[in-house]
C-alpha cells in the first residue's frame, strides 16, 4: 500500500511536471493546442487505451484467479456424470438392478462394509419376496432378550433385525483393515461429493498400475477419484465375479452399476414417493396459478378496458355553464 | 344468474349441501386424481417397478408379500 502510494505521489509530480512544460512552451511558442496533428492525438489516445487494458489485464493476472487451497490430487479427480435413469424426475429405480446390486453387496461389500440403517424388512416388495428376506434373516443370529436366568441368548434373525455388520465395531473394523475404517454404506450416496457417479467412478476406476510419478504409500492403492489418490480399499470388482440369479452378464461396470443403484435406493428410499408427490403439487399448483391469472384478468378487466374522455371548454365562449 | 339452472339449486342454494359438495368433492377429486397420477407412474415405469418382476420369485401363490 505504502508503495502504491508512492508511486500516485511520483506519477502526480510528473504530471504537473509536463502540464508546467506544456504551458511554459505554450506561452513561448503561442502555439495552440488545437493544431497538435491527428497522428500524435491518435496516438496518444491508443497508448492510453492500451495501458489501460494492459494494467486491468495486469491486476486480473495477479489477482483475478481462484484460489485452491487443495492440489489437485488433494481434491480427487472429478467423477464422470452418466446419464442414470433412476434419476430423471419420473422414473424409479430399476428394481431388477436393486436386486442385482443387493446381491453384489451382500456377496462382495459386506466382507468389509456395513449397511447398518437397512432392515431385512425394508427388502420386502423392493427386492426380495416375504419368503426370502424371511429366509436370509434367518441366516444370521441376533442377541436374544435376557432369559429367566438374566442371560442374552442367541436367536436366528427376523425380518425386523437390521443387515449384520462385518466388525463389531470401528475400532475392529481399523484393526482389520489396516488402520482404515471402511464406511457404512447405508447413506454413503449423500455423505460423498458427487454422489452415485463418485461411486460408479471409484469403483471401476482403479488403473492397472499407478501412473509414473504417482507415490502410493505401503498398504494403499491408487485410484485417482479419491481425493488423495490412496485409497485403502483394493479394486474389488472384477468381470465374473459374482453370478447374477437372472443371468445378466456380471462384468465390472454391470456389477458396479448395479451396487450403485442399490446404495442409491438404501440412501433414498423415499425417492418414488418424493418424485410422486412433487409431480402431484406440479400439477395441482400450476393448475391453481392458471386459474389465478384468469381470475386477476377478469377482476381488472373494467379497469384496464374503460376509457376517460377529456371534453375541453370550446373556445369563444365565455362564462360559466357553458354546456 | 337470472334464472338458476336446476343444478345450481340442487347444489348450492342450501349451505348445509353445498358445504356437504365441497367435502364430497374434495374426497373424490383426491382419490381420482390419485389413482390417475399412479397409473401415469406405472405407465411412465413399465417394467422397472418390483410388481413387475415379483411375479419371478414368488415360489407358493401366497398373496401375503407385498
């Protein structure tokens, strides 16, 4: 600031300087200023213009960019947005996907994620039958109610128990894993940037190898949609490695697709209801709106359709009561 | 509204039925308006909806899972 302003100070004296050499040689010379030539006008004006221009492009250079407190590796490459169709505003999810991706989760994720918010029973009429989340329920045990004796008994599960998770808790869940806690995935579409395409990326996006030049720490792996870039978890999805009961072909980005959508319908299992209604309040409301504008028309349509006629005094006439 | 229509009559003159019209109407737009806005869904969905695909894992023709 001090030396901003010191420069204004010395550009300030220079000008006097030459305004003070201009009207001493005016006053020699009685010379006009209105016969300075075009050219040197010309000129004079471009270099303004440019200096301007030159000193706003100067400060916008020093000053104009953002600013990124993250490199770009800190930050995570950006996912790729496909063009999902449980998303569009009147569509569901493909509920023969949320049954694939299930299967992938329970067969693939859930050796390491939790997927503690879902309850067998939230799987009737979304991906299962009665009988069949009755029947995987019953699969894992559960702590009982005490007994008689005070004791906590084992019993198999019921459709009201919620999907058992992998560790007991997340102090296991690091000590297994390398010191990494390996997330819940229950709402994992909404805590994550990017959402259901993050995921789709990070699942399927794990090189071959690390690019040149990339560090990758013992016991991590690149993937360059992490921020980071390390990520605990290894690539997981390979093409078969899961067999589909309605033998659709598990290659990678299906079996990722499908664990996606699926992670999508655990975070949001609201969504057919909320895009159910919101259409319903379009309709209702658009309908309300139209009949406002018409009742505001007819309302002001005396108003805006009268006419105020002026009948001025006619002239030579005098007196009052001319009429 | 010089000469009133019959309906008109029937309908509003009384408050006690027009108040009983407005309820009765209001009941029934809703549960139309419902059932038209879910069949549009269902038209919108075909074949993506867990009804469309439950009839592949039902084993017994028990009709208590929904």
């Amino acid at each position: 600031m001090l030396a901003r302003s010191c420069l204004r100070s010395t550009r300030i004296v220079g000008a006097v300087r030459t305004v003070a050499v201009n009207t001493s040689k005016r006053a020699a010379s009685t010379a006009s200023a209105a016969e300075a030539s075009p050219f040197r006008l010309n000129m004079a004006g471009g270099a303004a213009t440019a200096v301007a221009i030159g000193s706003i492009g100067w400060y916008y250079h020093l000053y104009g960019s953002d600013l990124h407190a993250m490199t770009p590796v800190e930050e995570g490459l950006h996912p790729t947005a496909y063009p999902w169709v449980h998303t569009k505003w009147t569509k569901t999810f493909d509920h023969q996907a949320l049954r694939r991706g299930f299967q992938v989760y329970q067969e693939v994720c859930s050796s390491c994620h939790s997927l503690s918010r879902i309850p067998y029973r939230s799987l009737v009429g979304v991906t299962h039958t009665v009988d069949e989340a009755k029947a995987m329920a019953e699969e894992n045990e559960y702590d009982s109610e005490p007994n008689d004796e005070g004791e906590i008994e084992k019993r198999p599960g019921k459709l009201s128990d919620y999907l058992p998770s992998p560790y007991k808790n997340d102090e296991a869940a690091r000590a297994a894993n390398n010191g990494a806690l390996p997330p819940d995935l229950s709402l994992i579409v909404k805590a994550r940037h990017g959402g259901i395409d993050y995921i789709f990326n990070l699942l399927t996006g794990y090189p071959e190898e690390p690019p040149a030049g990339a560090v990758v720490m013992e016991g991590l792996n690149f993937n360059p949609y992490f921020p980071g870039t390390g990520i605990a978890m290894a690539r997981v999805l390979y093409n078969e490695l899961v067999e589909y009961d309605d033998e659709t072909p598990a290659t990678t980005s299906q079996m990722a697709k499908d664990v996606t959508e699926f992670l999508n319908w655990a975070a949001e299992p609201e969504m057919d209801q909320r895009k159910k209604m919101g259409l319903k309040v379009l309709a209702i409301s658009s309908v309300l709106f139209a009949l406002s504008v018409w009742v505001k028309r007819y309302k002001w349509s005396a108003i805006k359709t009268r006419k105020i006629t002026y009948n001025p005094p006619q002239a030579g006439r005098h007196g009052r009561g001319s009429h | 509204m010089p000469a009133a229509s019959p309906i008109y009559n029937f309908l509003v003159r009384r408050n006690y039925v027009f108040l009983g019209v407005i309820f009765a109407g209001a009941f029934g737009f809703e549960m139309a308006f419902d059932k038209g806005s879910d069949r549009i869904w269902d038209s919108l969905n075909k074949d993506r909806q867990w009804k469309d695909i439950r009839a592949k894992y039902v084993q017994d023709a028990d009709g208590d899972d929904e």
